[in-house]
C-alpha cells in the first residue's frame, strides 16, 4: 500500500485501522476479530471446586450421583480456533446459553 509521504504533502498520511475490539448488537452473533470464527468458542473457570457425590455399590465399586461446581475466580471466553482472548464478550454466552 503506497501512502504519500509527510514530506511530499506537508500532512501526515492517514491510516485506516481496524479496531480488535467490536462492539456487539443484540441478535448479533460474537464473531473473533482475529480469525473470523463465530463457530467455536470455549471458557476457563479459575479456582474452581469440584464436588462430586458417589454411593458404593455392593460389590465395592462407585457410582456418582452428583456434581456441583463453585467458580471462586475469574471466568475467561476464548475463540475456539485461534484462542484469542473475547473474555469482553462473556456476559453475551451467558445472556445466550438456553
């Protein structure tokens, strides 16, 4: 791309830059600023406790009945393909998980 130089205009030349960070419209799909991906994403709970409840069967094995999860940190939403961060679009997943 050829921009006339400061020095042949007298102006500092303008370039157009595309910011990494976009704004999201309700109905609108989250759509990596990196790669382009709106297919697959994923989340990273930190500090999180698990807590599994089993009851033993008669012949000494296990078997669960529940789990229960407590996210005590920060939760981070990462693009599927080329894991950027897109953490600023969590609450979206959220609004949006049926």
């Amino acid at each position: 791309m050829n921009l006339p130089s400061k020095e042949k205009t007298g102006k500092k030349p303008k370039v157009k830059t595309v910011s990494p960070f976009l704004s999201l419209q309700m109905g609108k799909r989250v759509v990596c600023p990196r790669c382009g991906n709106d297919w697959h994403f994923y989340e990273v709970a930190e500090d999180v406790m698990l807590t599994t409840r089993y009851i033993q069967n008669a012949d000494g094995s296990f078997t669960p009945q529940s789990d229960e999860s407590s996210i005590l940190g920060e939760v981070k939403f990462f693009c599927g393909e080329c894991n950027t961060d897109l953490t600023q679009f969590h609450n979206r997943l959220m609004e949006m998980l049926f």
